[in-house]
C-alpha cells in the first residue's frame, strides 16, 4: 500500500472514465491517485472497442466538413427522445473536441478516424462519417513493468490471443485472404509478428480497440506520477456534515469497515464501470432478468455496481427510468474445458449475407444487419411474456465456411469441436436442425422459403436488411447487389443459440452536468462526483452510433475534473 493516503482528488476505477479524469486534474495541478479494485487496470475499456462518439472532433471534421453543431443536436434530440437534456448535450458537444485535442497535445492518447456510419444515419442529423474515432494501437512495452497490470481483452474475440482493431479493417483483410494477394501479405505479416510477440513475450504486444485505449491512458496517467492502485477496493466513503471526504480502502474479501481511509480535500469521482454484474439490481432493472430469463454480460464481473451503491449510502440517487437500461448486446456462450465457458459478442457476423436470426418460433424479428443494441432492444421487444430471451442464427454450409459463426472460424478452420461441444448445432436438412435446436420446425422451413423468395435478389422485403450506410458498412461489398442479404440454400445447416448481454448500464446516478451526485431534493453532494458508467447516460437508453459509451464518459470526465480544478482555482484566488 502506498504511504501517501492523502489526496487532493481520489478517483475510483480505472477505465477511459476515471483515468480521464484523474489526467485532466493532474494537469490541472492537483494531486491524485487511482483506485482499482482489481488486480488489473482498465475495467470494461480494456475489453471494449475502443472506439470514441465525438461529433465535431477534429478529425471527424477532415472526414465530414459539413457536419455542425445544429445536426448534431437534432441528431442528439431524435435519439435521446423524452430524455434529451438540453445542458447536458451543450456541455458534451462543447467538452468532446476540446477533451480530444487537450488528450492528444498533453498526453500519450492518440486517435484515429473511422469509416462507421452513425447507427442511425437517416434519423434527422444523422451522419455517415465522421464522429467516431478509435484509439491508436500501442506497443505496451512503453508501459514497462505496468505492462503486466493492463487488464487483457476478451480471450473470445481473439485469435491465438491475436486483437483485431475494431474498425474492423483488418478482419476484411482475414476474410480475403485466400482471393487477394494484398490481403493474403497482409494476414501473413500479422501472423509472423504475434507469433514472434508470442515467443518473446508470452502475449501480443501490440494491442488494438479497447487495450490500446487504456494502455495509452495509463502510459499517461504514469508518467504524470499518477499512482494507479490495483487490488484497492473501496468500500465506504469517507463523509462529514454531507461532504465526501474521502473513501475507506480494504483488502479483496475484507470486511467494509477495515483498511486503509484515503482523504481527497477537494473531491472523490467515482467511476466503476455502473452495475451489469449487481446481480439484484439487473434483476429489478432488466426486463428479462425480471421475468426469470438469462442474462450473459461480457463486461468485468468485478462491475457490482460499487459506485452507484456507495453513493446511495450517502444519499445519492439511482432511478431505473430507461425501457432499455444498458447498452444491449447479443451473445453467446462459447464452452470451455473445466466446465467453465467464456462469453462472445456478436459483433460482426449478424450483418454477413446468408446469415438470419429468428426465435423459438423459427420466424425472424428484426433486421440482423441493425446495431447490437437494437437488435438486443427488439429481442427482448420480442420475447415479451416468455420467460427465455434467445435467438438462433441460422446458415448454410458455403456461408458458415465463408464468415464463420460467432466463435466458430471460417475455413480451413475445422468446426468439429465446437459441433461436439454443442456450441454449434448441425442439421442435414432445416427440420433437423430445428429439432436439434428446440426451434419450430415447419415454422422455420417456411421462414427461410419467405427470406430466400427476396434473397435471390438481394432483396429483404420483410425488414429491409442493407437499407443503411449503417447495415452495409459491417456487410460483404464483395456480395451484390446487396452485401447483407444472400439466400440460405446449400446444406447442411447451422444454427447458433443467442442470448443477452450487455456492454454496461445506461441507468445509473443522477447528476448534475458536471458530475456532481445529486440527492433526492436535487442538491449536490458536495465533493462526490460521478463518471463514465456510474453515472446516468444522456442518450436515453438509445444507442445511436459507435463508441456512445466512450465518447460522453471521457468528455464528462474531462468536464467533472476541470470543474473540480475551478473550484479550487477560486478558492486559491478568490475574485477582487
């Protein structure tokens, strides 16, 4: 444990939220340290995309010169719905650039653009390009021994440990490997390189997506002397007269009234990652946790919700408002030995041509090719009055060959095992397969002959699949004419059974604009202040574009930092 245990900001959690925010009042003069509960750093962000919404960032705005403020609102107001907050949009459409450039002149961050589309590019002030961004890969070796601390990315969407960035251009190149000579060069110098990182190092070394997000916050947060804390759970605040004070640190499995007491003279941010693993929370907060289905999150399940329960000991607020609380995500479980089993999001192979999901049913509900969120919003939609929320993915033989279905690899890659598993179900014939799945046979013979009447076209009259620069842009431009739709007609067949996840909470603690916790009467907290997750997101409980976690997090985080800086600016400098 470090000797210093006072501060003049203590932040706790150590993802792109909490370490934003721990950079900005480092930079800004004051002292303060990171608490991580964790043996590990990077939260939900090590394992995320890492991938930032940031309208009007400057490179956004190289990519799209139109773009501007008023479409950016309407954009926001659209989406954001009976929700939208006037204030809090004003200060996240002023605070994200200036975060950016402020990140990349005063630190190690880096960012670079991005072809995604808004997840909505018709809606009114939709855009599609120009307003996600995506940290930089890294060489984690610039974190020397903190090197080992840097929490890794979900072993289910890497290969022999090897990340892919989550533009996704480089997994286009894996696709074409066998039909470009530019893509096969390209996959063979990946290959060469991980296996030597592999050899040299026990692990890839050049990181991507989220990791590369963290560790560029970290490297950051290091070098300006910021002591990052791992297996430093907080369990209280520290509170005097209605003021945050500081935090009571313990040992993991501790007893909450022991350990160590870290004082902040000027504020404690909280930041950990909301509550997607508060088993009794999601149940109150998710409505197919509610009606007994179940719920796979493939975000840390150190995530129980710490933040959000310590500040309602203090008399802060969490209100379950949102008919869609958390970042939606479809996913499925993938066995390993042991008996233990790792979580896959399914990220990339709902919008490939040839691949539909449908229910129990065997009908379709939704068009695959739209985001996780509101493919995950319409299952649930869907499911409504059942106790299991699922979907199955369903393929032909060349189309599983081709993409692969979620953990299951492409060709040449053998997909035995994860038939043996029972990952993947396999059918010589639709009713076969259906049967093995516990899926209404004749319902899905006659839901693939409905699809496969348009598919031949390339058509989807049913839900208009490849309609959005949005369906398209994850798709097969390879596949005309169009890249998301291709008939299901070549057996045997597959099929994969999907359940909910998440990517972490919208719901969380209401706050003021800049973070401050507020109680039930709408007075502040004074010195406690909330961050990325733990706090209420202003999209409403929509999802409108890639890295709409990320993006608002980092630029309030950028805001609750510099109002804390202010604060004690005018106080050492009381107006004349």
């Amino acid at each position: 444990m470090i000797k210093q245990t006072e501060f003049d900001v203590i932040v706790v959690g150590s993802g792109a939220a909490g370490l934003t925010a721990a950079i900005t009042a480092k930079r800004r003069g004051l002292s303060v340290v990171v608490l991580e509960k964790e043996p590990v750093f990077g939260g939900t962000t090590a394992l995320s995309g890492g991938v930032l919404w940031i309208p009007l960032n400057l490179h956004g705005r190289r990519q799209n010169p139109a773009d501007n403020v008023d479409e950016v609102r309407r954009f926001m107001v659209s989406e954001a719905g009976p929700f939208y907050d006037e204030a809090a949009v004003t200060a996240f459409i002023e605070q994200g650039p200036r975060m950016v450039e402020f990140f990349e002149r005063e630190t190690e961050m880096r960012f670079v653009p991005t072809l995604y589309p808004d997840y909505h590019p018709d809606a009114p002030g939709g855009a599609a390009i120009g307003r996600s961004i995506l940290a930089a890969a890294y060489d984690i070796r610039g974190l020397g021994k903190d090197m080992a601390r840097l929490k890794p990315p979900l072993k289910t969407i890497t290969f022999i440990g090897m990340m892919f960035n989550s533009s996704n251009a480089d997994l286009k190149h894996f696709f074409l490997a066998t039909k470009s000579l530019t893509s096969f060069i390209f996959v063979a110098k990946r290959l060469l390189t991980h296996v030597k990182e592999l050899l040299l190092y026990g692990k890839g070394i050049n990181v991507t997506s989220g990791n590369a997000l963290t560790a560029r916050l970290a490297k950051s947060a290091l070098d300006l002397g910021i002591p990052i804390l791992t297996s430093s759970p907080v369990k209280t605040l520290v509170m005097e007269n209605g003021r945050a004070l500081g935090v009571m640190v313990g040992s993991a499995g501790k007893d909450a009234d022991a350990g160590v007491k870290f004082t902040a003279r000027h504020g404690v941010v909280l930041a950990c990652g909301g509550f997607p693993h508060d088993l009794k929370r999601v149940a109150q907060a998710y409505p197919h946790v509610a009606r007994g289905g179940e719920h796979l999150s493939p975000t840390p399940v150190s995530n129980t919700g710490d933040g959000v329960a310590i500040a309602e000991a203090a008399g802060g607020r969490v209100d379950i408002r949102l008919k869609d609380p958390a970042a939606w995500m479809p996913v499925s479980r993938v066995p390993y030995k042991n008996s233990e089993f790792g979580v896959f999001p399914h990220l990339l192979d709902r919008y490939k041509p040839g691949i539909i999901g449908v229910l129990k049913s065997g009908q379709r509900f939704t068009n695959e090719s739209n985001s996780y969120h509101d493919v995950g919003a319409a299952l649930t939609r869907a499911c409504a009055g059942q106790k299991d929320t699922a979907m199955w993915l369903v393929c032909d033989q060349p189309t599983i060959a081709k993409y692969g279905l979620g953990f299951a690899k492409p060709a040449p890659m053998p997909l035995g095992g994860h038939i043996r598993s029972g990952y993947l179900l396999k059918g010589g014939t639709l009713e076969e397969l259906a049967a093995q799945a516990g899926i209404d046979p004749a319902g899905l013979a006659q839901t693939v002959r409905d699809y496969n009447l348009g598919a031949a076209q390339g058509e989807d009259p049913a839900f208009k699949r490849g309609s959005t620069a949005f369906n398209r842009y994850l798709a097969d431009p390879e596949n005309k004419p169009n890249p998301c739709v291709a008939p299901i007609l070549k057996g045997p067949y597959y099929a994969l059974k999907l359940l909910m996840g998440d990517l972490g909470t919208f719901d969380g603690l209401k706050t003021g604009v800049a973070g401050e916790v507020l109680r039930r009467d709408g007075s502040a907290i004074e010195g406690l202040y909330a961050a990325g997750n733990d706090r209420a997101s202003i999209m409403g409980g929509n999802y409108p574009g890639a890295g709409i976690t990320h993006g608002p997090n980092m630029a309030f985080a950028f805001l609750t930092a510099n109002t804390i800086a202010d604060k004690v600016m005018a106080q050492k400098f009381p107006p004349t």
